[in-house]
C-alpha cells in the first residue's frame, strides 16, 4: 500500500506535465508489478481534493482510495467515490479514544507534577500541551520522571526537555489510525505499507505500526525529516511531486537516504526551550500591543461621539476638545 499527503507533497513547488506523466507511470507500474494500492490520506474534505486534485485526475492520476479529514474512508469505483460507513465509523471511535486519552493525561500530569515537584510550576496549559518551568536542572531531571510516568499512558504525547523546562505535546494521530484501519481491512501489513508526507499531522502515519516504509520531500517540516532519519526512510533531495517520484525510484533501486539534509540544524529550533514566557513576561512588545490597542478604542469612542452615536457624546467631545486646547497651550 503506497499513502502520500496531498498539500506539500503531491501538491505544490511549480509541478511540471512531465512530472505528472512519470508519476502516473509509477503508479500504473506499482498496481501492475506489485498489485500495490494507492492510498491519499489528507486534511481536505473530498470536495476540496477533487477541486484540488483535477488536473491529475484529467490525465487519469486517480488513487484507489482516499482518506478525507483525516477519518473518513472512500473507494473509487465506477459510479464515483463510495464511503465506507462502518469502516468510517469505527476510525471516529478510535480517534475519539485517544483523544479522550490525551485529553485525560495532561491535567494528570499537572497534578503530579505540582504534588511531588514543589520547584516546579505550569507556564502553559491546553488540551494539547502543557509546559512545565523549574528552578534548576536536578528539579527538571525530577520532573522528567514524573513526566514520563504519565506520557507512558498515551503514545501520542511528545515530551521535549530542556535545560530548566519540560514541554509536552500531544502528536496530531487522526492520519495515523485511519491509515492503520484501511490497512487492516484491506488485509495489508504494516510491513508492505509505503508512506511520504511532509507535515506534523503525518508524523502518525510514519509509526512502526502503521507504515514499515518512510519518506519526505525536502520541503518538510524539521520533526518529519527527524521522523523519516530516526526511521530509516529515505528524504528526498527534491520538493513535492519531485520528491515522491525520488523516493519511489529510491525504493525500486533499493538506494536510500535517510541523512539529513545539509539546510536542517540539529535542534535550532529547540535548544533553547519551548518559546514559553513565564506569566509577567510578555516585554516590551506586549506593552506596545497593549498601548496601540488603546489608542485604536479611544479613536473609535471618540469618532462615535463625534456622530453623537454615544451616550454623553456632547460631554466627551467638549472634553476631548479641552484636553488638545491645554496640549497646544503646553507646547506654545
């Protein structure tokens, strides 16, 4: 089973006619060689795929299956592309699960942590991430205990620690679960199963049991091509399309890549923390915010009582009026 993302992926980087007539071979020789089955597993609604996805579609580039909003299942056949109602349901079930899951993890994971780390407190918390800050590095190595002793629960939380902060994330895992559904019934092992994306949300997709295979275009975020390394899959050289045509010519020859490529920097974007600012820290930027805002209402205030659209109108532009009369007097 062959899965590829469409935005970044199929999808972008000035796609060139030659590029889509050697896609479209490949496929054709995948389905006839192999008997493989082309899977697209994307964010859009099916709608927005096929407007998206015309022009393949016009040089007949059509997948097997397509996986839209990253849960619901439909296969093509000659009227159209048919939905799998009971398939479709079961992946809401289990995207509903895990969420539930994550959702329960984290305010645990806060009431640990405050219980047994008392030089620890929360900078950040939603349904999705929760931030801790500590005192010093010993306090930190405490708190990654008590960190991981709750992530364990959960395999779609991330946890990056730093010098003096513990940040934890929950993975987006819709893509991956409904991928692993398909697989599952369509009677295809995580073994046979060939995946190239290029965002966060495909990381799911790229797990040991889900897709045995891995692969990124250039283009793809930092934690994706660290996924595809860590994996031993192959990074393509090459942006988008071109790098999904790289990468099926890599896995035909058996040459992959999986080395980083020469633009990426080990950690630039995490050596330092999360990016978090404690309570009370928001700096000069925030003050100016705070202070071009309430310029931007009292501009308006003041343009509605000028139209006498204000209650006291009258009272607020006679008072407008002496302020800028005793300004103009100061600075004669």
């Amino acid at each position: 089973m062959f899965v590829t993302d469409v935005d970044g992926t199929l999808v972008g980087h000035r796609v060139g006619f030659d590029q889509y007539e050697a896609f479209r071979r490949y496929v054709g020789i995948l389905r006839d060689k192999y008997g493989a089955r082309w899977v697209i597993c994307t964010g859009r609604s099916l709608r927005s795929f096929r407007h998206v996805f015309r022009p393949m579609m016009m040089l007949g580039i059509v997948p097997d299956y397509v996986i839209s909003r990253h849960a619901y299942i439909y296969e093509r056949k000659s009227r159209g592309w048919i939905p799998h109602g009971v398939w479709n349901l079961r992946v809401r079930w289990l995207q509903w699960r895990h969420e539930w899951k994550v959702r329960r993890a984290i305010p645990r994971m806060r009431r640990r942590m405050l219980g047994k780390n008392p030089f620890a407190r929360v900078v950040l918390e939603n349904h999705g991430r929760i931030t801790f800050q500590f005192e010093d590095e010993g306090a930190t190595r405490f708190g990654m205990e008590i960190v991981q002793s709750v992530a364990q629960s959960s395999r779609y939380l991330q946890v990056f620690q730093y010098p003096c902060e513990i940040d934890v994330r929950a993975i987006p895992f819709t893509k991956g679960l409904a991928v692993s559904e398909l697989a599952h019934r369509i009677g295809v092992a995580p073994e046979r199963v060939l995946v190239v994306g290029d965002g966060h949300n495909d990381i799911s997709m790229m797990q040991p049991d889900v897709a045995r295979w891995t692969s990124c275009p250039v283009n793809a975020a930092s934690e994706v091509l660290e996924a595809v390394n860590r994996a031993g899959g192959h990074i393509a050289a090459s942006h988008s399309l071109a790098g999904v045509l790289e990468t099926l010519k890599a896995y035909e020859d058996g040459v992959l890549n999986s080395a980083l490529p020469s633009s990426y920097a080990a950690g630039a974007d995490r050596s330092g923390g999360s990016g978090v600012k404690a309570p009370g820290t928001g700096g000069r930027f925030g003050f100016r915010s705070l202070i071009l805002v309430l310029m931007v209402v009292l501009v308006v205030v003041l343009v509605l009582a000028k139209f006498h659209l204000l209650p006291f109108a009258q009272g607020l532009v006679a008072g407008y009026e002496r302020m800028v009369d005793r300004l103009v007097q100061l600075f004669r």
